[in-house]
C-alpha cells in the first residue's frame, strides 16, 4: 500500500540529515512531537533533538511542530524548541496540515517533508497531501492504549522492514 509506506525509515530524527534534505530541495520540514522528538516515558525533550532542530533551521528548512496532542504540554515544547506549533491535528485527516503549510508560507510546489513514528498518523497524512513522509523508530516503547493497537497493525504493514540506519 503506496500510501502507508514511509519514504524513508530511520532508527530516530537525529538520522535525518539536515544539509541532505536541503539538497534534495525540500524548504519545509513538519514534525510529530509524542514519541518522534520527546519519548513518551520521560517526556523530556532530549538534548541531541533540540540541537538536530537547530540544524535544521540553521540549514534555512521552515520548521512547524504538528501533533494530535491536546494537552498543554506540547506548547512548552514548541516554546522550548522555540517552533510554531500546529496541535490537536486530527492527522492523517488534511486540515491541519494545510494550516500548517499556510502558516509556514509554503511556495507553490515547494516541497515539505514530514517526520513522525506513526504509519497510520503521520505516513498516511503526509501521502495524502502529497508530501513526503519519513518514519522514525518510535523513541519510547511507552504509548497511548490506542496507538499500542494500531502499532500492531503497523508492524504488519512494514513486514519486519528495519530503519534504513
Ligand atoms: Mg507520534
């Protein structure tokens, strides 16, 4: 299923080169928060991301935070990553996304990347837009009772795909 299969698949976003998506041409980079940037079980934004974040926008990407969350917590990461925040997102449904694209200025076909350790969240949601979507390995085993089930489902889709690094 094309679009329940990320672009790519890496171990955590510190994978992600920064100077690599730059010359791949994308301008936008938009990032799941739970369990993609700040594990579940500590909730502490671990300091390799915020620097990996700084790289990103030191490198010129427009970065926005996009999460399902609801709770106030994802405002203090937005303020400590110093990020626009686009939250309660409802992904994969399109809406969000397009607030988020609308309030980072996206150009016309300018390309925007999204990164997130969801396949039926951030994979699809970005594949509905057209956008290209990288997963990353889930940084806490910790998560919602929810998206426990809908990991099951997800492990299938992948058929025992490993992160690329
Ligand atoms: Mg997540």
């Amino acid at each position: 299923m094309p679009f329940l299969t990320p672009d790519d698949y890496l171990g955590s976003v510190e994978r992600i080169d920064p100077s690599a998506l730059v010359e791949q041409g994308f301008g936008i980079v938009l990032l799941d928060i739970d369990n993609t940037l700040v594990p579940r079980d500590t909730r502490r934004l671990p300091a390799g991301v915020a620097r990996w974040v700084a790289r990103l926008r030191e490198e010129g990407l427009r970065v926005c935070l996009l999460s399902n969350n609801w709770h106030r917590v994802v405002f203090d990461y937005a303020r400590e990553l110093d990020l626009p925040l686009v939250h309660r997102a409802m992904k994969p449904a399109p809406f969000a996304y397009m607030r988020a694209l609308r309030k980072m200025g996206r150009r016309r076909g300018e390309k925007v990347v999204c990164v997130g350790d969801q396949i039926v969240t951030d994979v699809w949601g970005a594949h509905l837009l057209g956008l290209k979507a990288i997963l990353v390995e889930p940084q806490a085993t910790k998560d919602l009772w929810y998206t426990q089930l809908f990991r099951r489902f997800e492990r299938r889709l992948m058929h025992g795909r490993r992160p690329r690094v």
